[in-house]
C-alpha cells in the first residue's frame, strides 16, 4: 500500500506534515463496510496542540509536540479523510480511499435448489 502526506502552509503555522499508511482499504463489494488498521504520522516544526480526527471524531490529541503517531481501525463503506486540527482549524487531511473488488449489483439473484 502507498503511502500519502498532506502538509499545510498556513501563515499562523510552519507546515505540517501528516501521513497514513495504508491509505487505502479494500471491500469486497461495493457499500460493503472495509475494515483495516491505519497507521497516522505527523510532524511540524514547531510545537503545536494538534488533534488526529477521523470525519469528525476525535482519535487522539497531543499538546505542545512536535510530531505524534497513533494508530487506529478504520471501518467506514466510504473513502473518508483523518485530519489534523487545531481546536476547530484544519492544518493536514489526508483521505483513505476505500474501493471495492466487485461493483454492487442490482440484479437480485434468486437461487432454487430442486
């Protein structure tokens, strides 16, 4: 799996630098929930209170570090970004994509056993 970083210049802020590994995460089927465990990393040049969320639930927070890794399971039926806040503002998101192996059918297949 590949490896994707997102850094965020902002003029209050030196860049940040978030990474997640895998960043991506295989269903079966289509609108099927995928299920992975996800490694994020991230790291600034200057110490920062950050916060690692996932949508909009917080993963965990750090205060006054320079870098930070937390890993977590991820489980949604939708790519879905993690983001790195500081209280409401965004500095790094990263998105993991969630694909599947077979589209979803609207074909309902009736079996018979005789």
């Amino acid at each position: 799996m590949s490896d994707k970083a997102f850094a965020s210049d902002n003029s209050n802020f030196e860049s940040v630098v978030l990474a997640v590994t895998p960043d991506k995460c295989i269903s079966i089927q289509q609108g099927r929930t995928c299920y992975s465990t996800v490694t994020a990393r991230w790291h600034s040049a200057q110490p920062l209170d950050l916060c690692l969320t996932l949508a909009d639930k917080v993963l965990k927070c750090w205060q006054h570090q320079i870098q930070g890794s937390h890993q977590f399971e991820f489980a949604a039926a939708q790519s879905t970004k993690v983001m790195l806040r500081q209280q409401q503002q965004v500095l790094a998101q990263v998105e993991v994509e969630v694909n599947w192996v077979h589209k979803a059918s609207k074909i309902k297949r009736h079996w018979r056993l005789f």
